[in-house]
C-alpha cells in the first residue's frame, strides 16, 4: 500500500469541514460524514467483540471480514457524492452474512422471550454491535432520501444487525451463559 498518510495533521477540518474521496468538503455534521462516522464506530465496537472472542473461536474470522466490509462501506461513502454513487458492497456479501446467520440460527431453539443486552460482557458487546449496526442503517437509510445509496449496503447493515443478535444467542448456548430474558413489570 505504500506510505499514503505520511502527516495526519492537517489542519484542514479545524472549519467544520472535511474532505471526500473527490476532493470536495462537507461539513462534519452532514448526513453523509454521520453515516461515515457511525460506520466507523460500529466497526471499533466489532473489534472490541472480537478481541473478547475465546481464542480459536470461528466466529473470529466471519467478523474480521465484517470489519473489513465495513470500512470498504466507508469509503464507498466517502467516495460517492451527491451526484455520483461508487458500489464496493454487492449482493455477494450479504449472502455471506445470511449463510452464517443460517447455520448459527439452525443450531438454537426457537426464540421464546425477549432477550436483554446482558449475560456477559462478551453477549453485551454482540447487542451494542447489533445496536449500532441499527443506528448505521438509520443513516444510510437518511442519506438515501437525498443522494444516492447502494441498496447491497444497505442490505448488508440489515442482515449484519440480525447477525449479531443471532451470534449472541449461538455465543450464549456454545459457552453455557444464561441470557437475560425480559420480564414484564407490574
């Protein structure tokens, strides 16, 4: 890849500004740069999962992929423009995330009661993906009201968020944690 950031301060954004892949600026609050944001935190926050993830564990390498979906998401954000749409994410890559869903879901009961974020840091951390992952498809879904939007990323948000609320389920069978199930107050 070569030396491509070789200062990171610039100075250019100290005007609420920053740039995109064409060169034009936005401003830090647009829909757009908040979309790009929010990808960007889901994807720390799938790193954090990972990190916490037993070592070995299979789910280790689906969600390495999932990070790196979710940056070429970024800058096929940033890349594309009010005017212009650039595609990186395609059908291809949902089908990925469905066929793990699949065989993950295959593997549990059927769902019975609500279940709370909760159980275990490593099931929280699953929801506050899956939670966020919701947020990000908010934003997608936004700037598709004025500019144009891949619908295969879309798509990916939607099944990457049921993704995650699959694997904390498979995560709370495979290592005997007691999920937290909603219980109605009275």
């Amino acid at each position: 890849m070569g030396n491509r950031l070789s200062k990171i301060v610039t100075k250019t954004g100290d005007k609420g500004t920053t740039g995109l892949a064409d060169g034009s600026r936005v401003a830090k609050h647009s829909v757009r740069i908040q979309a790009i944001g929010t990808l960007d935190e889901l994807n720390s926050f799938v790193g954090l999962f990972i990190s916490e993830l037993p070592a070995g564990n299979e789910l280790i390498e689906s969600y390495t992929r999932v990070q790196n979906d979710l940056f070429d998401l970024g800058g096929e954000l940033a890349m594309s423009s009010a005017t212009e749409q650039v595609v990186v994410l395609k059908g291809e890559h949902s089908e990925r995330l469905e066929a793990l869903l699949e065989r993950l879901n295959d593997q549990l009961e059927p769902l019975k009661n609500f279940i709370l974020p909760g159980g275990s840091k490593l099931l929280s951390l699953c929801h506050v993906v899956r939670s966020i992952t919701r947020r990000a498809e908010r934003d997608l879904s936004q700037l598709a009201e004025d500019e144009p939007v891949n619908p295969d990323s879309q798509i990916y948000l939607n099944r990457l968020s049921d993704l995650a609320f699959v694997t904390a389920r498979w995560l709370a069978k495979e290592l005997d944690i007691q999920e937290v199930l909603w219980q109605q107050q009275k």
